[in-house]
DNA sequence: TATGAATGAGGGTTCATTCAT
DNA sequence: CATGAATGAACCCTCATTCAT
C-alpha cells in the first residue's frame, strides 16, 4: 500500500503548497477553497478528505514557513562561531529580518497570523526550540525564569516593529531601524539577564 | 435645525457603540451590517448614511477608543507631578495596562486590528499625539529623530506583549511580567536616548 | 405670482436638461432619482413635486428631443426650395442622420427609447406632424390613406438601420450604407406612391 | 456518467424554458434570479453554474428563439419548390411575421432586444445564415457587398415595423400592411440589386 | 413649496459544505 | 478514495419613496 500511501501524501502536499501561494496572493479570507482546490488539481471535496476547513489549514502552514524562518537563521549563525553572545543574537535575527524583507509576502502572512503560542507549540520540544537555543548562546540556564520572558519580549518586539518598518517604511526605513532595534535588544538582555 | 442635527448626532454614536459591542462579542468578520443596524434600532440602510461600509466604521472605533485610554493615562499621571521621568513613562504604560486587564474584550479588539499607520493618524495633531508628550516627559526636543522610533518601538513592545500576557497568561502571568516589561522599556530608553 | 411659477418653472427645467445629461451619459437605469436631483441642485422630495417618476420625465425628453431633430431638419430643408421631391425627402433625412451621427449619445437615447407611438403623440397636430409635410412635399393628398404607411415604414427604416450603422459600422460604415439607403427609400415611395 | 450529464442538460433547458416565460411575462428587468431558480425549481446557486448572469441567459434566448423562427420559416419554404425568387422572399419573411402574430409575447421579446449583432453571431456560420440563403435564392454571389447591406436593411424593415403593426395595429392593421410591406421590400430588392 | 434623513424590500452574487455517484 | 453538481443561507449594498420638519 505503499503507493496510495504516496499518494495520499501528495496530495495533501500539493494542497498546502498550493494553498500556500494563494494565501500569500490573495489574502486567506479572499482565498476560496475552490481556488485551492482547482489550483491543486484535486476535486473540491478531496480537500475535506485532508483537511478540517481553511483555518486548520492555515495554522499547520504558519507553523511550518516560522519553523522553516528559524532553521535558516540558526544554521547561519552556526558559522559565525567565533563571535560572542551579543553577535550571535544580532546576527540570529539580522538574518531572519533580512529574509523577510526579501520575501514581504511571507511577513505579511506570518505577521497577520502569528501567535506566540502556535509558535511556541510549533516549535517547542524540537530542536529549533528558541529557549535552549538562547540559553546555549547567553550561557544562562535553560530553566532560568527570566530567560523565557526575555526570549518572548525579543521576539515580540522584533516581529511588532518588523511588519511597519518593512512594508511601509513608517516612521523609519528598514535600514536606519535596525541599528536602534539591535541596541534595544542588547539592552533589553543586559537589563533582565545581566550577562556582559 | 438642531433636532435633526441632534438625532443624526445620537444615530451614528448609537450604531458605534452598537458595533463595538457585536465586534467584541463575535469579532468582525462574524459581523454583518445587519446585525449592527438591527442592534442599533435603525434600518440597514441608515448604516450607510454614516459608514462607508464596516471597515471604514472599524477604523473610526478603534481610533476613538485607542484615544479614549490615552486619555484616560494621561489624566492619571497628571497627578504624579514630583515624579521623574521613568516613574512617568511608566505610570502612563502601567495606567493603559491597567486599562486593558480590565477590559479583557477591548484589549483583544485593539491589538487585533490596531496599526501604526491608523494610531498615528488618529492621534497626531491632537493634544495627545504620544510624540510631544514623550518629548516633555523625557525632556527630549520633539524632533530628536530617535524620539519617534523609541517610542515605536515602546508602543509595539507593549501591544505586542500584552496581548498574550493578559489574556493567555503565557508564557507568565500578567504580575509576573510588569517588572521586566518596565526594565525593558527604561533600558531601550536610556540605551536610544541617553536620558538618566 | 409670476416669480413663484418662474421659480417653479425653472427647476422643473433644470431637472429635464440634467437628466437627459445623465441619461446620456450612464443610461437611464443607471441613473437615480438621487443623481438627478444632486445634479440639478435639489432636494430628492422635490423630484417628486414635478414628475411622477423616472419615466415619466423619460417619455417627455424623447418627444421633446424628437421634435427639435426634426424642427432642425425642416429647417435646412426650406432652403433647398428648388430642387424637386425626391431630393427634398433624402436632404431630410440626410439632416436627421448627420445630426444623429455628430451627437451618437442622442441616436442611443432616441433609438432605444422612441416608439412610433411616442413619436406620434409628440408631433401630431404640430406643425411639425411628418404626415402633412410629406403629402406637401411629394404633392400627395395628406388623407391618401398609403401615405401614412409610407412615412411609417421610411422612418422605421431610417432609425431602425441608423442605430447599428453608426454606432457599430456594421455590416458597413455610415458613409458606404447611405446610397443604397437613399435609394431603397426613393423605391419605397415610387413603388408605394407612384410618384415620378 | 450519462445520468449526470442529462441531469446537467435538463436542469439548463428548465432553466431556459422558465426564464423565457418569466420574461414575456414580467419583462427583464423585472425578473430575478430568484424568479428563475424557484420557479424552475433549483437553488439559486444552480443558476450560477449554468449562466453567467441574467443577460448571459438573455442572449442565448435571444439567438435560440431566432433561430428556431428562422428554421420554422426556411422549413416551409422549402416547399414552395415552383415559385420565384420574390415569391420565395415573401413567403419567408411571411412565415416569419405570421408566427410572430400567433406568438405576440414572443415579438416582443424578441423585438425589444434583438440587434444586428446578437443575430449575426446566432447564425452566421450555421446552415440558417441568412445571407447564403438570400444569395441561393436572389441567384446573387453570396460575397456580393451589396447583399449584406440589403439584407439588413430587409431584416431591419421587417421587425421595426412588424412590432406597432401587429401589438398596436397602428398606422394600420396587420394585413393592410403587408402588401405594403412586401411591395417595398421588392422594391428595395430590385432597386439594389437588380435582379428582375 | 422644499427638504433630506430614514426606510427596508430586494437585488445579485459567493462559497463552504454535502452526498450521490 | 475521489468527484463535482447542487445547495441555500448569508452577505453587502442600492435606491425609489415617504414624511416630519
């Protein structure tokens, strides 16, 4: 049964995918299961054989592009093991800022749907989880309380500001943000974690 | 005459209220011109004699009521007179806060649909633009150019943090997180504006 | 009184000449009573204190611009006091169509709309009624009981052909359709009347 | 499935059906969709699958019933086998009128929105394109320029007047017209085109 | 006479969901 | 598993008409 199995499975990809590309298009609500359904090749129906309706969708989709965001940073970072905790932060976030400045269909789509908790649930418990990551890099213990809140006032910050500074360039443009969204964090972190 | 005047006056400020409510209670997209008008007591074509249509009505409330805290901040830390300038800014946030855990449905109302564009647009030139205020608080000129992204950056911290801490109690509850919350933000301010 | 029936006078005047304006320019059911009376510079009630709805004020427009086409070609044609009847009929019609042709707003608005009826009403006992200026002019008696046909089926003739013609070129363009018009209608008469 | 498809074609030829006697009997503009669907028996998205909207449907009545005129009028001068070229004119175009006569409602339909354009692409590359047919039967090459043009003035003659002279009998009634009518349309013939 | 705010029936259209095939 | 025709509730919005002023 391997090849219903396969098959099976791609279908369920080619929906995502396709859904994907429409979501990012047209906006979800504008976005018909019709639409996904015809674009994917599929009957209208097969979608409900995958999935629950749009919204169950949308989530799994969310999850996946943040997770995808992330691996892309950390395995850049991975290369710049010389520098200290401060650098790897900046450029952990440099690179994920800079993704979604070339990819402002993604932002919007993230942004808009983000939650910290389907981030948290999505990457939590893998090895993408932010927490350890950061604890790794700040030298601070992994159950270290304030780790978590510090962790969540970063990104917080960094993905609110994002969407204005890069899609309307308002109060200020990407470029002149940056260097005042990097001494932020940076404080941020000395204030609360006390790490030099 | 003043009659008319006064009946159109109570008409549109009934069907704003009347929004707010059914927006708070089923959100936006769940409800319909119908639904308003009918709450409200008119016909559904008044709806149209004010509002555009139920976005247009949904800019205007939110801007009315992102004022209505404002307001309601500064007026409280009118009082505060022999305070510094820390113990201001934080008096203002930790008021609108307040405000918020209060008022759980507005909370979720503002932060799902508040941007900066709609913020600036319906503060600036008012006496409460946040800019001026900020100014004299911190005792900055009003056109430092890093005023405005300081105070981006705050108002996006704490839009985007409260959201989940007030009404998800995640990733700590809302007691837990206000001291670090104002660590941060004194620390963003002194590191962007070098005020004691 | 005389300034209150002016006054009365006046604006029915001006809703006639801005509706035609407006029917012209988006149609008749795409024009509202509320167009018409903003343009006109009224109150929408006030419409209703002179016509009894829209088509009322339409069937009265028809005959009125009906009746200025034909005053116009009348008109021209006087001058022309030596050249025989045949020539008098086509110097006519020719009149009608090259106004129709300058003014192809007109030609949809009457074609669409002009029904023989209409076009009796609104010219008969007139000096304009085509009946006897067509007995005059082919020297028939205006009683003859074929003549009422023949002016009947030249002017549907006429402004059944214009319509496509002018305004589509189709199946041929005004100028190449003219001739065989002209001598189609000159054939109806000879065979019909019997006029050299 | 042959089950599926014949229900397809059913459901679009109950649909037409219904609609043209919807709106012979309340006229277009007073038709709605809700009309069709209900008294067709369908929900009112199933007319949406089939008609892209009310003058979609219009049009395809339009040509469908001219059509069927056409064949009914073609079919039996076919067995008028003897007779002459004019005869076989008149007695097409009086197949034609006295079908209308039986079918005033149908007159009126057609009347009020047939157009030259609407006709030709009904007909124009079937075995009913009018313009062969006259050719075959005037014994003139089908791409004689001059046929088109009489053609459509013929067509245009016939169904401008047919509609006062048979809903209103005015100028004159029905069968005082037609001698009238098929001297002219003879008269046009010969004059234009020269045949004996 | 004149106004214009208010009405509300009714229009066209969309689309998530179902279910017989 | 897969299909896609059929559904019909629900939506937004228009606009002729009324009537208190």
């Amino acid at each position: 049964m391997g090849k219903i199995d396969e098959n099976k499975t791609q279908k369920k990809q080619r929906l995502m995918e396709t859904s994907f590309q429409l979501f990012l298009e047209k906006g979800i609500s504008r976005t018909t299961i019709s639409d996904i359904a015809a674009q994917a090749g599929v009957a209208k129906g097969t979608f409900y054989l995958y999935f629950k309706d749009k919204y169950d969708l949308q989530e799994k989709l969310i999850a996946h592009k943040a997770k995808q965001l992330i691996q892309h940073a950390l395995a850049n970072s991975f290369y710049e093991t010389r520098t200290g905790a401060d650098e790897k932060v900046i450029a952990i976030i440099d690179d994920i800022l800079d993704e979604l400045q070339k990819d402002k269909k993604l932002l919007k789509f993230i942004n808009k749907n983000l939650s910290w908790g389907i981030f948290r649930r999505a990457l939590s418990r893998s090895e993408l989880d932010p927490i350890p990551i950061f604890a790794g890099i700040l030298d601070v213990p992994a159950d270290d309380p304030s780790l978590e809140v510090v962790v969540y006032m970063i990104i917080e910050l960094v993905s609110a500001t994002a969407h204005n500074i890069i899609l309307e360039s308002d109060p200020v443009t990407f470029n002149d943000f940056k260097p005042w969204l990097y001494r932020s964090i940076l404080a941020i972190i000395h204030e609360c974690l006390g790490t030099a």
